[in-house]
C-alpha cells in the first residue's frame, strides 16, 4: 500500500498531462472543423484537398495499421524527449540547444522512417499509384521528409529542454508535475494554434508555397524561441547552482 501511495502522485501528473494535451487536440480539432480546415469529406475527386485525398485510400485494415504507424512515430518522439531529460537529470548530459535540437532531429527523422516502413507495408499497388499520381517524386519526397524532421527537431529540441527546465524548478523547490502540466498547457496551446494553421496552409487543392512557408518559418521561429528560451532559464540556473555552491565552499574555508 506504501508503494501505491507514492507511485499515485507521479501517475496523477502523468493523467493530468494526458488530459491537457488531450483538451488542446480537442480545441484544435474544433477550430480546423469551425475554420473549413477539415472537411471531413473523404471522396476522392478533382479539386479536394490532397490530405482528403490520402485519407480516402487509407480505408479498412489499412487504416487501422496506419494509426499503428502513426502511433510508433508519435511514441518514438516522446521517448526522444523524455530521454534527454532523463538522460540531462541524471547528469549524464548537460542540456545546451545545440544537442537538443540535433537529437531532436535525429529522433524526428528516425520516427518518420519508422512510419513510412509500415505505410509501405499496408497499401496496395493500386492504392500506391493512385497516391504517386497526385504527389511529387520520389526525390523531392525524400528531400521533403529530411526537410520536415528538421523542422520537427526544432520542435522537439524545444520540448526537450523545456522538459530539462521543468527538471531544473524541481531542482530549486518546486513541484516538477505542476511545472511539466503548466509548461504542456501554455506551450502547447501556442504550439496547436501554429499546428492548425500550417495544416490549413497545408491542405488546399492548390497548395501556395508563400503562405505555407510563412506558417513553417513562424512555427520554425516559435519552436527556436522556446528552445532558446529555455537554454537561457538553464543556463542561469545553473550559475545560481555554481554561485552557492562557491560560497557554501567560502563559508566552509572560513
């Protein structure tokens, strides 16, 4: 009964990030729906959006293995920054934006690989060539998905680091669960307004690279700004840390 009670509290922040996270893609799903985002119309004609497009071949069995994929890759990126915050607690690593984003990237592209080895094992010849004919080749596909794991390691980087800052309140006091739901909440909130955009941008039958590329560079923009942020918040934590610790030894000499 002991271990049930001290395993309770870290399990109710767990729930409780998993509610906030759930809430905020309840929001965003709301206001794509309220905006003409999503059309939730899956028929496949002249004129639709391309995403419309994709998701009218993924029907069945397909589908169902496709939210597997989509879940790996989801699992991997939140492994990716659980475990620099794990690995930058436990002192093994000290936490810097450089390394942050560069394992974010690299975690970003690892769990886009992983989902394009099972979405090319759930779909047919027919449903292959009925996507090649409405998407770009193979070259620029490829360039496309190293382009977006750079752009997601932005992102995860952030979340990295802003994971080692909460680590660094609990460090000086405060309550690391409080810290990780407030930091989920209002990051996340910015993070899925930026998220409904580009997808909007995204799309469109016709899709416009200005306006696609503006919503990347402002997404590319906030994520460096909480990445760097954060660094900053550590980075000053770690001189107060450095500060004591140098008069706590003054103190002890005299």
């Amino acid at each position: 009964m002991d271990d049930m009670k001290k395993m309770a509290r870290p399990f109710g922040w767990l729930f409780a990030l998993a509610l906030v996270i759930a809430v905020l893609g309840r929001v965003g799903l709301a206001i794509a729906g309220a905006t003409g985002v999503l059309a939730f119309d899956y028929i496949s004609a002249s004129g639709v959006p391309i995403l419309d497009v994709i998701c009218s071949i993924l029907t069945g069995s397909a589908f169902v293995a496709f939210l597997f994929a989509a879940g790996l890759a989801l699992v991997v990126s939140t492994a990716g920054v659980v475990l620099y915050g794990a690995l930058a607690a436990r002192g093994d690593a000290r936490p810097r934006p450089l390394s942050a984003f560069l394992w974010g990237w690299a975690t970003a592209l690892v769990a886009l690989v992983c989902l394009v080895i099972v979405v090319l094992g759930i779909l047919s010849a027919v449903q292959v060539g009925s996507m090649s004919s409405k998407l770009p080749g193979a070259l620029a596909l490829a360039g496309a998905l190293v382009a977006f794991a750079a752009f997601l390691g932005t992102l995860l980087g952030a979340a990295s680091l802003v994971v080692c800052a909460c680590v660094a309140r609990a460090r000086a006091g405060r309550s690391l669960g409080a810290s990780l739901v407030v930091a989920a909440a209002g990051c996340g909130a910015v993070v899925m307004l930026l998220t409904v955009g580009t997808f909007g941008a995204l799309n469109t039958a016709a899709v416009s690279l200005p306006a696609l590329g503006a919503w990347l560079a402002a997404d590319v923009a906030v994520n460096l700004a909480l990445l760097f942020g954060a660094g900053a918040y550590l980075g000053k934590q770690e001189r107060r840390e450095t500060a004591e610790k140098s008069r706590a030894v003054a103190a002890a000499r005299g």
